[in-house]
C-alpha cells in the first residue's frame, strides 16, 4: 500500500509541476505581449525513470529532452509500443562520435550540433525510412572554453552547412547561457543568442522552411527567456524536483 501512495504522490507532484510551469510560461509571455502558444515546454527527464515520464505524459506532456544518450535510448525502447503515447525526443546533451549512430536512430531531435563533423555523421546514419532528424546549432554565447557550442561568430557558417545536408532539417538555435545574478542580466545574455538565431535565418537561402526554434531558458530563468524570444524553454526540475545523479556515460 505504501508503494501505491508513493506512485500516486510522484503522479500529482509532477501533474501539479506542469501546470506551474505552464502557468509561469502564460504569465511571461502576458508580460511581454505574446501568446502561451508560441512557447513550447520540453520537459527534461535526465536521470528520472521510465515512471517519471510516463506519469508526464499521462499528465499531458509529449516532449522530453535528454542528456545522456545511453540512458537515453534505454528509456526511449521501455517507453515505446503500440499502446504507449506517442513521445517526441530531443537529445540535448553533449554528442561525441561514438554516439552519432544512436542520436540518429532513435531521436526526433538534436540539439546540440556544435560543428559539422557531428552533423556529416548524424546525416549520413540517419534511416531513411525516418523523417530528417530535426536539430539546432548549440551557441556558445558567453565564450567559454570549458562550455560546448560553437562561437557566434563561426554559427552562421555552420548551420549553412547543416541547411544544405538532406537527412537534417535546421529548425533553430539552441544555447545554455552562464548564470546571471538578476532578471535583466538574464534577459541580455538571452538577447545575444536571439542575435545568433536572427543572423543565421536572414542567410538561409529562400525555401528553407521551418527555421522556427530559440532554444533557450530553464528552471531558473525562462521568464527572461521568454521575454527574449525563446521559443522552447528546457525545464527539468521544475517539473521532476531535484535530480539525484548516479554517473551516467554520456
């Protein structure tokens, strides 16, 4: 009996976290003049099993965003079948070479292409029985060198290669700003990524089609995010609580 109240105490905290967050979105995007729609939620369930995103999606919630790619995978093959709901996965971890062939394979997205030898190998590995994975350039706004992503001044470059590769569909950009210590800090550090975002679809040639995603926000500061443009914010303790890792492999 103490196993069923514990399931349904998981189940209502996570039901009651979503409609916070979603809740948080309308009320940033009332603030700034735009509309609840134009922002979706990518729910981030690294290190949280298969029952957490499972009691998500019983909760509404179809897209998740994961970073460890092993785990990843694992969790997408538990959760899939023909009577489980139909879920949208992002990778948005680091993806080294070794990984390319998984990401290519089971994900609907990747969002952190940070130079063109990934994209080359996600393109070519990617089943052509499957839609063009879609995926976004991660920008490394604030510079530095312990941070993946690739420079401001270098992402123009790189996603014109990326737009030009068949199996890949270049939706947008995607980035992880430095912690700032107020809301109009946030809001800056946000605004140079939306600069990236901008320069990069006023060179896309004619006919692209979607270049539509600005990555950008969690927990912490998607109403900054928001107020910037965003249109995805990535929030994972918001909805799952706090995370307790156990080393996953990337």
């Amino acid at each position: 009996m103490s196993m069923q109240y514990a399931l349904a105490g998981i189940m209502t905290m996570i039901s009651d976290n979503l409609q916070a967050v979603q809740a948080r979105i309308a009320r940033a995007c009332a603030a700034c003049g735009r509309l609840p729609g134009e922002v979706r939620l990518l729910a981030v369930s690294k290190s949280f099993g298969t029952q957490a995103v499972l009691e998500a999606a019983r909760a509404g919630q179809r897209a998740f965003g994961e970073n460890y790619i092993q785990e990843a995978v694992e969790k997408i093959a538990a959760l899939a079948g023909p009577d489980a709901p139909p879920l949208q996965w992002h990778c948005i971890g680091p993806i080294q070479s070794n990984k390319t062939q998984l990401v290519a394979r089971h994900f609907h997205w990747a969002q952190t292409i940070d130079r063109a030898k990934i994209a080359q190998r996600l393109n070519d590995q990617r089943p052509q029985d499957l839609a063009p994975l879609n995926v976004c350039i991660q920008v490394n706004a604030d510079g530095g060198p312990t941070k993946s992503g690739v420079s401001p001044e270098d992402a123009v470059a790189l996603a014109l290669f990326v737009a030009k590769l068949p199996r890949l569909r270049l939706r947008g950009v995607m980035s992880i700003p430095d912690p700032q210590p107020d809301f109009e800090a946030q809001c800056a550090a946000h605004r140079r990524v939306r600069e990236v975002f901008d320069a990069i679809a006023a060179r896309l040639p004619s006919g692209h089609g979607e270049f539509d995603t600005l990555s950008l926000g969690m927990t912490a500061d998607l109403e900054a995010a928001i107020h910037a443009g965003s249109t995805m914010v990535r929030v994972g303790s918001g909805i799952f609580g706090a995370r307790q890792y156990a080393a996953p492999a990337p």
